[in-house]
C-alpha cells in the first residue's frame, strides 16, 4: 500500500471544497483510510480553550486502522460496539479511547467500515506553555522540563498536551469549535514519508508487520524511528 509516485499526494492547499474558514472541511477527510493517514501529515491541529487560547501542532505522524480483517483494529471483523462507534461514524468522526484506564488516544474515522487513522505525533507549534502545563500535571516526575520535542511525541502524550479526554470522543472535526485542523504550512510530498510497520500490535498475526505507519522523515518529533524503513523509501 505504499506511494511510490515522488510528487505531492494531493494538492489539498489549492482545492477550496476542502477549506471551510480556514479550516480543513468535512470533504477533506472523507477518503480512504491509508490515504487519508499519509494526507494528515503535515496538517495542522488546533485545540482552543474556554479562555480563548489556542493551541496547535503539525501532525508528523500516524497509523492507519482498516477495519474488517485488520487484526489490529478495535473494529475487525465489523465488530462495533458503544466504545468504537465512532469508527463507524461519517469520515473526521473523533475516536477517543483510553488505555491502562488512565491515558487517552485519539482517532479520526475515514471511508470504509471500522477504519479510523490514529495520530501519534506532533510538532508544537503554538501554545507549548499550555501544552507543558497540561503535560506536568498528568507526569510522575515533573522535575525535569519537557523538551519541545518531547510535548507530543507519542498518541497519549499529544492528548495530554492538548488536554483530550473522552468528551470529544464522536466529536465532529470539520464543525468543532474545541479541536479543528487547518491546512499545513507546506505540502508533504511522497519522497518525505516514511511508511512502516505499527506501534504496540503484537498480538495482530500477519497485521503486524504491515506498513501502516508513517511519519515525515526527519522529523524530531516521530515517536518511533524505523532506519531500516528510511533507507527502503529512500
């Protein structure tokens, strides 16, 4: 599944239909879910607080969730139940689930039954105050400061940093006015993504090895380098 073409994927940033105010519109999301995990690279996410504050961060990384008989997935075999519904839901449906009944993680659904893209990592943008406060209060040890780089590093790290709980779970990103995401600053060509297999699936049988991960190349803030991968895509 992976792009071998060298130009941009697409040209998201010149296609008004998937800009609405600024903001990436429902249109933008309803694609299929391995494309639509490579297109949320270098997509902005914005998170804006009762106060007015807003925080964002450049999406570096995600994984892709397919559903049907992707054994990794919270929906294979088209199981749904009232924690994964969202999964189901219309394309840029959050899906909010917790792990170790303490940490969240965050979703977004795609076209297809049960596929949904997880986002893994950020790049601070704006807001990094914020993101360290939210950051310290969830930490074991707060005595050594966050480095930039490691405000959003990981699914649950970016969703404490941008303080998401369950309540956004089923959330609409096209029409939120909490978390949103904006067109990017630049676009990601085919060249700058890395393609790789999956954090933490050990469980998932032949699922495990696929290259369903993926994250710009270079980036500080990817979770998980895969050197091995970097040189196959190079």
């Amino acid at each position: 599944q992976q792009q071998q073409e060298e130009g941009p994927l697409s040209s998201v940033y010149f296609n008004t239909a998937q800009v609405t105010n600024g903001r990436l519109s429902s249109s933008f999301f309803n694609r299929p879910c391995v494309t639509l995990a490579k297109e949320f690279l270098g997509q902005v996410m914005v998170r804006k607080f009762p106060d007015g504050r807003e925080v964002k961060g450049r999406i570096v990384e995600t994984e892709a969730y397919l559903g049907g008989e992707d054994q990794a997935s919270h929906s294979r075999g088209g199981r749904q139940t009232p924690r994964n519904v969202a999964m189901f839901m219309s394309p840029g449906t959050m899906y909010v689930y917790q792990i170790y009944g303490v940490y969240f993680c965050l979703n977004v659904s795609s076209q297809g039954d049960g596929a949904a893209v997880l986002l893994r990592s950020l790049e601070p943008l704006q807001g990094l105050d914020a993101m360290r406060h939210f950051r310290s209060q969830r930490r074991k040890n707060t005595g050594k400061l966050l480095k930039d780089h490691e405000l959003c590093n990981g699914p649950s790290k970016l969703c404490q940093a941008l303080d998401i709980t369950k309540i956004f779970d089923r959330g609409d990103l096209a029409t939120g006015t909490e978390i949103w995401m904006e067109p990017g600053p630049e676009n990601i060509s085919a060249a700058d993504i890395v393609s790789t297999s999956r954090i933490g699936i050990g469980y998932a049988g032949e699922w495990v090895s696929k290259p369903l991960r993926f994250y710009i190349k270079g980036n500080k803030c990817v979770s998980v380098v895969d050197r091995k991968a970097e040189k196959v895509n190079d």
